[in-house]
C-alpha cells in the first residue's frame, strides 16, 4: 500500500501537536473526530474504533482513558 506524506508523518505530527497549545490539541482531536464520524456509519465507526485502539500503545491509552473522565466531569 502506498502511504501518503501525511500517513508517513502521522506520529510526528501528533508529537509536535502535543507539545503545542491546548486550541491547537483540541483542534486536532475535533478534527479527526469529525473526520471519523462523517465518512462512516455507526457500524463501520465501532469497528474503526476498535481496529485502532488494537494498535495504541499503554501511554496513548492512559492518556486517552483520563481524558474520558475529564469529559464526563466536564459533562456533568
């Protein structure tokens, strides 16, 4: 499969995003979130979803864990 710039730079581009301002954090995760959800339906999201948290490494699902509970606080 041929990989575009954007996929070959994926982990860079998260890893200098982080280092970054939280709008511009936010802007990234809303991005693809939306992203996500507009060119799927809830089946082939859930099965998206799950392909991808297969291949998180521990740090990304701790941190993806706590910012859960910090949504549903937020929520609450």
């Amino acid at each position: 499969m041929i990989k575009s710039s954007i996929e070959k730079m994926a982990f860079d581009i998260g890893y200098d995003i982080a280092n970054s301002d939280d709008e511009t954090q936010s802007n990234l995760l809303n991005g693809f979130s939306k992203g996500l959800a507009n060119s799927m339906d809830s089946n082939s999201l859930n099965t998206q979803l799950c392909y991808i948290a297969d291949k998180l490494d521990s740090k990304s699902e701790k941190i993806l864990t706590e910012l859960v509970e910090f949504i549903k606080l937020k929520n609450q």
